[in-house]
C-alpha cells in the first residue's frame, strides 16, 4: 500500500496543473496512441508484406540469373553480365576470394537474407564493396564462386520511412490545431477569471466580447449582465450608506440641541442622565461618520501616482498623537494607487496602534519592492491572538481583553480597511511583532 500511495502521488505531481496543460496532455496521449495503432496496422497489413514480397523477387532474380550464367558458354557470359546490368541493375561475376566487410543490419537485408538462404540451400551473409550504394551477396554455384550486386535504391523498399513520415506529419498538424484551439479556451477562460476577481474587488471590468461559438455567446453575455448587476448593487449599497448616515445626521442634531437646553435647567433633567444621552449620541455620530467615510472610500477613485514617504508623514502627524509616531520612510517610494483608501486604511491602522499601544512609541516603515510596497505599522500593545486575526475584520468584533466601549473603539476600523483593502486588489496582514506588540502590514502591489 505505501508503494501504491508513492506511486499515486508521483502521477498526481506529472499532471499539470493548468486547463491548456492538463488538454494538451490528454491529445497528445491519445494522438500519440492513435498514431502508434494506425501505424502498427499499416506495418503489418501493408509495409511487412511488401517488404517480403520485394526480397523474394529480388532472391527470386539473383537465383535465376546465377543458374543462367553458369549454364551458359564462357564465351557469352561477358555479354549476359552487360545485360544483367544495363537491364536489371544486377553485377554478375565469379571471383576468387570473398569480401571481407559485411553490411550493417538493415530492414530490408533482414527478410532478403533467410529467403535467398532458403532458395540456394547456402547461408547468405550481405556484404559491403567498394560502392556504398551496392550490396553484395556470394555463394558458391557449379564449382564457381560468384558474385552478384544490387543497387540498394532500386531494390529495398522506401515505404516504411514514407508512412511513418506521413504519420508523423499527420499527427504534428492535427495536435498543433488541437493546441491551438485549446489555446484560445484557455486564454479566453484566464480573462474570464481576471474579470471575475475585478468583480469581486467591487471593481467594474471591461466588458467581455460576446464573440465565438455560440457557448461562449452566452457565457459571455451572462458574465457581461451579472457584473453589471453587480456594479449596480455596489453603488446601490454605498448610496444606501450614505443616504443614511447623512439623513440621521439631521436628528440627532435636532436631539443635542434639546439636550444642550435640558442642561441648560429648561427641562428639569438629570444632569448625569443627560451626559449620558450626550455620550450616546456621540458614539452614533462617529459610527455615521465612519459610515460616511466608508461609503466615499468605497467610490470610483482615479489612483494616481503617490509619494509614500511624504505621505506617510503626514498621515503621522494628523493622527490623536503624532509624537508617539516615529515615520521611518526615509527613501524616495512612488506607487500609483487610489490616495483616498489609502490614506484611510493606514490611518485606521495608525489610531489602532496608538489606542491599544499602552502609550508607548507607535513605528510607522515603509519597505518599497520591486512587485510590492508594505507599509508596516508597530506597537507594543497585548497584540492579537493568532485565532482571532481573521475575526478582528468583521465589523463591531471586539477583543474583550483589550478592547472595550470605553475605550473609544467602534469596532468598525479593521473592517472598513480590510474592505478597503479588498476593493483595491491590497492585503493586511497581522503578524505578532517580535519582543511583544502586533505588526500590522497592508501590502500595495506596484
């Protein structure tokens, strides 16, 4: 069984991984099995007969022109040789020592040799003269040894090497206009995917040409209409979320005024009552107006080219504590991106750090890459746990450790940037720092 495992996993690795390697593989394996049965078929119903039927004539000739010259005259015989060759392509002749050098194996040599031994009674061995394009057979006939050549093109037969070329070329066109339409698939089905990671972005695509086949007509045309119902979707919800948080803003300016004058003694209120309801709708302005941030983020924005060491100084000294912020982004680090999502996210990531850093330093680093920039941001506050990384994004989670309404915290920062974050094609990564402290990365590809 662990044989069969390693034997199973070692075919799984050969198998390609991508749809135009993985239908390549299969054509060429059944082109190559094709052609192997289509040529076994031909060499043994049509090549291998005519390949014995050519040696058994040309034995049939070497046999019958030896017993002629030998029941001839001496004085003709000269004559008969012109003859045979003028004629047949045959030297005919007696000789008093053999040839020394035999011809290498061929596929014709090799049925003409067991078929003139079996007709002359002698064992035959092809032999090499002084002419590469003759071969020579020798056998001893009425006291004489003689000696009888044949021109190797006129005789041996060619068509094995025809039909295995024509096979091949057969098989090479076929396999090449099966690649290429595979080919064409497979490009087409990557620009499907990129287009559908645009659409999940919130990004809209360009649209897909509803060409081809009519298959692809209609996957086309049904991707083209639902990213359109997704685009529709996405400026329906940010225009939700803005129309809200704006109308609810009136409201509650309306409550803070009554407020204001129930402190004032006009209404015979709780003073701590009303600093309470004060407090409450303070914590509903800042979730309408993350709401609104959010929302406007979430538009359409033109990115453009941004000098991140400028930038990120900036975004350091407008922060609740800009000196516990020590900006290390010394080099020059230009990247094209959307300024407005940016700036939001690592602004988010700043006042993080700077609320759950137990008042120590907060480190903002910039690295700038050749394929990526990664701007980092390090505290020295309790961190987050590693199973709690991939929930801290969801909106309103709150670690109860360290995090509490008290502190200030909404619950939506992570979230609105991990949004952000995903709508741009970036990423945030959340890493423990090293001596204590959490690391927070948004990776911006170049």
């Amino acid at each position: 069984m662990p044989a069969l495992s390693r034997i199973a996993a070692a075919v799984t690795g050969l198998v390609p991984r991508t749809l135009f390697g993985r239908t390549a593989a299969a054509l060429l394996a059944g082109f190559s099995l094709f052609q192997l049965a289509a040529l076994a078929v031909v060499w043994f119903s049509v090549i291998e007969p005519l390949a014995k039927r050519s040696a058994e004539d040309l034995a049939a000739r070497i046999v019958l022109a030896a017993q002629t010259w030998v029941e001839l005259p001496p004085e003709t015989r000269e004559d008969y040789e012109v003859e045979l060759a003028l004629r047949h392509n045959l030297e005919l002749g007696a000789v008093r020592a053999s040839l020394v050098e035999s011809e290498a194996p061929s596929f014709f040599g090799d049925r003409l040799e067991p078929v003139l031994a079996q007709r002359i009674g002698q064992a035959i061995e092809i032999k090499r003269g002084p002419d590469p394009a003759w071969s020579w057979v020798e056998f001893r006939s009425a006291g004489n040894l003689l000696r009888i050549g044949f021109l190797k093109e006129r005789y041996q037969l060619q068509a094995p090497l025809v039909v295995a070329g024509i096979l091949l070329l057969g098989a090479l066109l076929t396999a090449a206009m099966a690649l290429l339409m595979v080919r064409r698939t497979a490009v087409r089905l990557k620009r499907l995917a990129l287009s559908a990671a645009e659409v999940g972005q919130g990004r809209q695509p360009a649209m897909m040409p509803e060409t081809g086949a009519e298959e692809w007509q209609q996957l086309t045309r049904a991707f083209n209409r639902m990213a359109a119902e997704v685009r529709d979707l996405l400026e329906n919800r940010t225009t939700l979320l803005a129309g809200i948080s704006h109308d609810l803003r009136t409201p509650l300016t309306r409550l803070r005024l009554a407020l204001s004058m129930l402190a004032d003694g006009q209404g015979g209120a709780d003073a701590k009552q009303v600093q309470r309801m004060e407090a409450d709708l303070a914590e509903i302005d800042r979730l309408i107006g993350a709401m609104l941030a959010f929302a406007r983020a979430l538009q359409t924005e033109a990115p453009k080219a941004l000098e991140l060491p400028a930038l990120l100084a900036g975004l350091a000294q407008a922060t609740s504590e800009p000196t516990r912020v020590r900006v290390s982004a010394a080099d020059a680090c230009t990247v094209v991106a959307g300024e407005l999502a940016l700036r939001r996210i690592v602004g988010n990531l700043l006042e993080n750090a700077l609320r759950y850093g137990e008042g120590r330093p907060v480190e903002l680093e910039l690295a700038c890459g050749e394929r990526e920039v990664a701007v980092r941001v390090l505290d020295h506050g309790p961190g987050i746990p590693a199973a709690e990384r991939e929930a801290v994004f969801r909106p309103f989670y709150r670690l109860e450790q360290s995090r509490s309404k008290d502190s200030g915290g909404s619950g939506l920062g992570l979230a609105i940037a991990k949004q952000l974050a995903d709508a741009h094609g970036w990423r945030i990564e959340l890493a423990e720092r090293e001596g204590g402290g959490l690391a927070a990365s948004l990776i911006v590809p170049r």
